[in-house]
C-alpha cells in the first residue's frame, strides 16, 4: 500500500468513509466493556469509596485532550513544512474533539475534587496548565474561524498550535515539578502501576474506547471539510452528481 | 456484583452527584458533539448542491 496515495483528498475521502463504521462500531463495543467493568467488575476503593468510579472518564480523558493536541501540532508541522493539503484537515478535524476531551477532564476534575479536596477548583499547577490547554484549543478554533482565507486560516492556526504544543510536557511533569494538590500518576512506563489491576484494564479500555471515537470523529468532520474545500474539483462534482 | 439494588447503585454510596455528574455531562458533551457533527455534514451537502444549481443555470 502506498501511503502517499491516500495523502490525495480525492482518494482519502472515501478511504475515510470506508473506515469510520468500523473505529464507530469499535468505540461502542469499547464504551459497553468499559462501562461494565467501571460499575460492575471494579470493587469499591478502600479509601474513596464509589466516588473513585469518576477514574474511568476523568484519566482517559485527560490523555486524550494531551494527546490529541500533540497530534494536531504533528499534522502542523507537516503542513507548514510541506503545505499539504490533508494536513491542514486532519489538525482542523481534530481540534473540538480534543477541546471536547480537555473539558470532560476539567468537569470531572471538579466533580472528584469537591468530595475528595474539598474544592471544585483550585490554582494547582496541573489544573491550571490543563485550563490553559482548554484556553490553546479554543483559541487556535477562534483564530482559524476569523481568518477567511482557508490558506492563511490553516497557517495561522497551525503556528499557534506548535506554539502551544509547549504546554503538553508542562501539564506532564507538572505534578512532579510543582509539588501541588493535584496526585502525581497512578500509571507510568517506569514501574508497575499503583492501582488493582481491575481498574487499570477499566481505564485502559475506557481509554482505548476514546481513542476509537476520536478517530472516527475526526474523520467524519475531515470528510465534511474536504468537500468544502474540494468543492471546485471534478471528483466532487460526480460526487454530487451520484448523490442527487 | 458491586450492588444490592437500583437504589444503591444511584446512590453510588453517598457519591450519586459526583459519579453522575461526571459520566453525565461526558454523554452530553459525546452526544452534543456527534449532533454537530451531523449538522455541519447536512449543511456541507447543502451549500454544495446549492452552488452546483446555481452552476448549471
């Protein structure tokens, strides 16, 4: 298979059709799993009781709003390098799913926070850097939909997103580098994980059921974007004429 | 089996307002998002059928 063959909107766009069923279909078999092992599989913690059971969105949420931000800088930085056109959509697509993620960890950050802290918010470093991801997200939205030239619109989005990819190490370590309220993490690739196992598979799952998601969201909001954008062409033209 | 009846499952003991709270507004945001996506899938197909009739006139 050759790679560059698919970098081709015109071959993409189908490609991506052909795919989003299966991501779509996996995610919900993901998200049943990992319900069940959330509330039904998982014991009580000894210390938090249920309200623990807020783990299962709260980390693989917050991995994917830092994920998915490294990902739409890496799409940047290959667009602004080679000005391809795929690039450009694919960091677009993929910037309110990760604004979407960065607010599901900040909401369930709160909602675990008051019964476990005592606060809804406090200014602890990885909170506060987290709110600033919220903040790059929107911003780098607002940016690219104040700019009506679709090529400017892409460029400066995509600078403002490689500036920001900065703050993604910062919420990382920020646990170790700022001795703060917020707990250092329960899972790294150094040492075996400080959690039962149980939780870890329900987490991992939830985590993994993110994923699919994204990807199939992402490229149905690609899909969507390239026929705007691709509109003038003959391929999208037959499209349309099949279609009506 | 966690839970001896509906009620203490919604009561997630003593957490119900946390828990729910939290997986809630994770499906109204999931649920939000999907419904936006299919707007701006509908609205796309639109505008283009529009341009092309206005092409061929």
């Amino acid at each position: 298979m050759n790679l560059y063959y698919y970098a081709s909107p015109s071959t993409f766009y189908p490609l991506a059709g052909r795919l989003i069923p299966w991501f779509a279909a996996l995610a919900l078999v993901l998200t049943a799993a990992g319900l069940y092992i959330s509330f039904f599989v998982a014991p009580t913690d000894f210390q938090q009781g249920e309200g623990y059971r807020i783990i299962f969105i709260h980390v693989p949420a917050a991995w994917m709003s830092m994920f998915i931000y490294v990902v739409m800088a890496f799409w940047s930085a290959i667009g602004l390098a080679w000005n391809t056109r795929l690039s450009f959509v694919m960091a677009r697509a993929l910037a309110p799913t990760g604004a979407m993620f960065t607010f599901v960890a900040l909401w369930t950050g709160a909602f675990w926070g008051k019964p476990m802290w005592g606060a809804w918010w406090v200014w602890d470093a990885r909170l506060t850097s987290e709110l600033i991801l919220f903040f790059l997200y929107v911003g780098v939205m607002a940016l690219q939909a104040a700019i009506d030239d679709p090529r400017r619109s892409d460029r400066a989005g995509a600078l403002l997103n490689l500036v920001g990819v900065i703050n993604v190490p910062i919420i990382y370590f920020s646990v170790k580098w700022w001795n703060t309220l917020h707990q250092g993490s329960s899972v790294n690739l150094t040492r075996a994980p400080s959690m039962a196992h149980i939780m870890l598979w329900g987490m991992l799952i939830m985590a993994l059921a993110a994923w699919m998601y994204a990807i199939a969201v992402a490229l149905v909001r690609a899909r969507s974007l390239i026929l705007e954008r691709e509109r003038q062409t003959d391929w999208v033209r037959a499209l349309l004429e099949a279609k009506s | 089996m966690n839970w001896e009846s509906w009620e203490a499952f919604w009561a997630m003991g003593g957490y119900g307002l946390y828990v729910w709270g939290s997986f809630g507004m994770t499906l109204l945001c999931v649920v939000g998002e999907l419904w936006l996506l299919r707007r701006h899938r509908l609205q796309t197909w639109q505008r283009l059928k529009r341009l092309k009739s206005w092409d061929s006139q």
